[in-house]
C-alpha cells in the first residue's frame, strides 16, 4: 500500500472512531455489553494491523533515510541546484513528520482501547446457568469464536439461529444467549463484578482515536495541574537495573596496540573484568567503563500513561463540576459576590470591539471595562481595590482548586491501583495488565512513597459526594509491602487463597479498620475475611525447627 494512502486510511480511521460516541448505558444487559466489547475488541485488532503495516514500512524511525537530502553538498554543485535540493529535503521531512504523527495517534489509540478493554473485562463475568461455570468475557468470547468456526457457512448459522427461536430459548432481556458452557449448556447470564476493580466512568474520556493532544487542551487549569499529578504518579521510576556493561579497552595484537569498544550483557556485571581478560588476554587495559540501567516505571508505556493519566483528569472534572458548589458554599464567605464577579469577567472575555488593533490593545481594554463594570456594582472602590471579602474569596477558590480539586484525579487512580494490588495475585498481574495496561507486578519502596498520604478533602469529596467505596487510610506503602511479602510466602503453600477477602485482610489486621468495613468496602463476606486473617497469621509462624528454636531462644531471654 502506498503511504500516502495508508496514512490517508488510518487517519480517517481514528476520525471515525473519534465521531462514534461510546453509549455505555444499560451496559449491564448482556447484549448490550457483548456489543461494546466486540466493538473495542475489533478496533483494537484493526489499529494492531495498521501499527504492523507503519512498522514495516519503517515509521518507527521515519527520519533516518533524511539524511540524503540536505544542505551538506560539493562546493562544485550550482546555486539553482542547491536550492532543489533543499526543497526535496524540506518534502521529505514534512513526509517523515507526518509518518511520526500518525504512528503516534495509532500507538495511543491502541493503549486507550486496551484501558477500556480493561475495564470492561474486570465489570462482568458470564455464568452458566446449569453448572454455575464463571467466564471471564475475554474467555467467553473465544467460546462465541469456537462456535463460529462450527459453522459451514452463513446458511448453516442462520438454520442455527432459526432453531434456537423454535425451541422457545429466552432473549437478551433475561440476559441469556446461545454460547456452549463445557458442561454442554448454551444458557447463560450476565452478573456485574462486585469485587473487580473497575472505572467504566473514565472510557468515555480516554483519547480511543489517538486525540491525546486534543482531550489535554480542552482542560480547565487545575485540570492540566490534575493530569501532570497524575502522570507524575505513573511515570515514577523504580531503582535502575543494570542491563548491560560498555567499556572500552585497549590490547595488544600482532604488535599493535588496538583500541576497542566493547559491550556485555546484565548477566557479567559482576565479573565483568574476568571476562574482558578470557577475551582480550591478561594484558588488557579498560580505558573507560559504563553501567546502562533501565529504570521502569510503574505503567510502563508513556501512550498508556497519558491515556489514564488524561481520563482520569476528565472525569476528575465532572465530578468536581458536579460537587464545587457545595464545596465552595461551607469555604466561601460571600458565594453572591463571586458569581457575579465571574460573570463580569467572562462577560468581557467573550468580547472583541471592531475598533481595537492588537493583542495588547485587547486586553488594555478588558482590564479597563473589568474595573468599571465591577466599580459600576460596588465590587472595587474607587481606587481601584477590590472588595475585601471578594478578594479573600478569590484566593480561597485559587487554593481550593489548587491543593483540592487537582487532586481528586490522583486520589482515585491511587486508590484503584492500590486495591488492585492487594486484590490481585502477582501471578496474575503479570499475565495480565486488566484495567492498567503495563503496570508492574510489583514495586519497590521508592515506588511505594507515592501511596505514603491521600489528600484528605479530595477523600471526603469522593466518599461523602460521591458515594464512593473508600477508606483514608496511613502508610499504604506500608500495606502495599506486606502485601508482596505475603505473596513470596504463599508462593510455596498449598493454601488456597481468596485474593479480594486477603486484601481486606491486610487492611483489617495491620489498621485500626474493623473487619465488618473493609469486608464493605471490597464486597466480600466477613467470614472470608477473618478466614484470610488466621491464613496471615499461618504464614507468620515459623514453619523450620531452627526459626523455632530461635524465637524461643529470644523469649527466654
């Protein structure tokens, strides 16, 4: 395929996606939901396709072949032929701008729908009806694929569908459809995930045509203070690995002193002058030596940072544009005189007159009509200060939207990753990304400071206003910790383990939380999460004779 034609498809592509607006109300009835996830699931492959073609076409390093073209020729080449040759040059890099662009857009465009995807697989299961199988929807789709490939033809699936309607089987409203459980029932429903970790509310905002740019200038100010905050969180790097070893070393050959650029893998970073030696002899000098160190971060993908970074922004906003009111009503002295305030300014940001010239003119102007406006309702006197009370609020605001409202995003991105860990095994988080695409199967202590302290406000907006299943809780980075600890210990058990009630667990016997909350919070039973508390105490006994021995050793002291 031609790449004009190939971006000119993708681009229309992700401006078709970017006009279809993601409907996800009644998405608890099964129909509803299979519709919207086939519909991510099928773009997703899509984008996947058009990201293999750019990638074989080399837009992943568009610029390498510029430099053919350019300024750097013979002092023997004419002036008219310099010129074409800039020119061509000039082309070839608009060429090249736009291939980055456009593999861009279908990078993020692809990390958003595996978000959405995310989300959506940890909202639902399927069951059976008749043997009570659970299917998580990833795993019940491949049932609906096996079934397809059953079928001949179009003819033969029709007849199929033909007779189940003969056969009286129920329709999506009882939320059943015609898929083969293993026990052989094709009769299931669909049941909402009270223990999944999910934010269905942040699809709609997720940049799924790869208009990241877009979505980040249509934010208010504390919004873009709220996105930074979050990025920051998910950009947090972990204690660099060392992943391989340059040196440059110097050897004699045949005579000849020879010098040499060498580089060894992760797995001779310790001994790394052992083997210079085995391959360069005895007499070898290392003239120079570096340690390349990766340092993960904790989503590590920066398309899939941006994407939840801006969707929780988003819908930061709408929350926030829902309950400021109230906010502002117990802060704010005079909440009157700051409406009217704001009206008055916005009133004349709308306004250009026909007879200013300039930017500067402008805005001299709206700073002029400002004051005589506000002079005009008794809000600035006539020295030009402004009401005292609404000078006060004013700051008031400034700060509420500072030190509050930009972090309610953060708050609960901290929160829903924070409860993933602890719901979750580590096996599981790393064949399986769920709702944050790339996030590490675990994290280190400097990782870990970023769940130190939730803002406190941000806290009580989200639990009071919007009902919001949360606890403030101290030292998460604590709970986090021995919540891995624990993981190492179970690795070698037999005990099976319900991850959800163990998360409660956590919270219950290291907090002054009662198991009663926690077992609310994660919408376990209480009898599963004092069954994982006496399973926590089980790993913390000693199980060797010489851990035994030791302990008593220390009690009879």
């Amino acid at each position: 395929m031609d790449e004009s034609i190939l971006i000119s498809k993708t681009e229309k592509y992700l401006n078709k996606i970017q006009n279809e607006k993601v409907n996800l109300e009644n998405i608890s009835k099964i129909e509803v939901f299979k519709s919207v996830y086939c519909k991510f699931t099928e773009r997703l492959n899509k984008l996947h396709e058009m990201k293999d073609d750019m990638d074989l076409k080399g837009y992943t390093a568009p610029y390498r072949s510029l430099n053919k073209y350019g300024s750097n020729v013979s002092g023997d080449v004419a002036f008219e032929e310099i010129s074409e040759i800039n020119r061509h040059g000039q082309y070839f890099r608009m060429k090249a701008t736009a291939k980055k662009n456009i593999l861009d857009r279908v990078k993020s465009a692809i990390d958003a729908h595996k978000i959405a995807i995310g989300h959506l697989e940890e909202f639902g299961i399927f069951k059976s009806e008749s043997c009570s199988k659970t299917y998580k929807p990833s795993i019940f789709m491949e049932l609906t694929k096996k079934e397809d490939n059953k079928e001949d033809n179009k003819e033969n699936r029709e007849n199929n569908r033909k007779e189940s309607e003969n056969k009286n089987i129920k329709s999506d409203d009882e939320n059943i459809i015609l898929e083969e459980c293993s026990c052989g029932s094709n009769e299931f429903k669909f049941e909402i995930n009270k223990t999944g970790v999910y934010r269905l509310e942040i699809i709609q905002y997720l940049p799924l045509s790869g208009n990241y740019m877009v979505l980040m200038s249509g934010m208010t100010s504390w919004g873009r203070e709220s996105f930074k905050k979050v990025l920051s969180i998910l950009k947090q790097e972990r204690k660099g690995v060392v992943k391989t070893v340059s040196a440059v070393v110097k050897f004699k050959e045949n005579d000849r002193w020879i010098r040499k650029r060498v580089s060894l893998d992760s797995e001779y970073v310790n001994n790394y002058e052992e083997e210079i030696r085995k391959q360069y002899g005895r007499n070898v000098r290392i003239e120079f030596l570096q340690f390349h160190r990766t340092k993960p971060t904790i989503i590590n993908d920066k398309h899939a940072r941006t994407a939840l970074a801006i969707g929780y922004a988003k819908y930061a906003e709408t929350i926030v544009q829902n309950n400021k009111e109230s906010v502002f009503k117990d802060k704010i002295s005079n909440i009157y005189k700051l409406a009217k305030y704001d009206e008055i300014v916005r009133d004349i940001k709308l306004q250009r007159p026909k007879f200013i010239v300039g930017e500067d003119s402008l805005e001299e102007w709206r700073r002029f009509e400002t004051e005589n406006r506000l002079k005009t309702v008794g809000l600035m006197s006539k020295r030009e200060n402004l009401d005292p009370q609404l000078k006060q609020d004013i700051n008031k605001r400034k700060n509420i939207e500072r030190k509050v409202f930009s972090e309610v995003a953060s708050t609960l991105i901290l929160w829903d990753i924070f409860k993933y860990y602890l719901t979750t095994s580590q096996d599981r988080r790393k064949r399986y990304g769920g709702p944050f695409p790339y996030l590490r199967s675990d994290i280190d202590r400097k990782q870990r400071k970023i769940f130190e302290n939730m803002n406190k406000e941000s806290v009580n907006i989200l639990k009071n206003s919007e009902t919001e299943k949360i606890i403030e809780l101290n030292n998460m980075d604590l709970l986090l910790n021995k919540k891995f600890n624990l993981e190492k210990k179970i690795k070698g058990s037999n005990i099976k383990i319900n991850y959800v009630a163990l998360g409660a667990a956590v919270i219950s016997s290291n907090c002054n939380v009662p198991v009663s909350l926690s077992s609310k919070i994660f919408n376990v039973k209480e009898k599963s999460v004092e069954k994982e508390i006496k399973n926590i105490d089980t790993f913390k006994k000693p199980k060797s004779n010489k851990s035994k021995k030791f302990l008593e050793m220390i009690k009879n002291k």
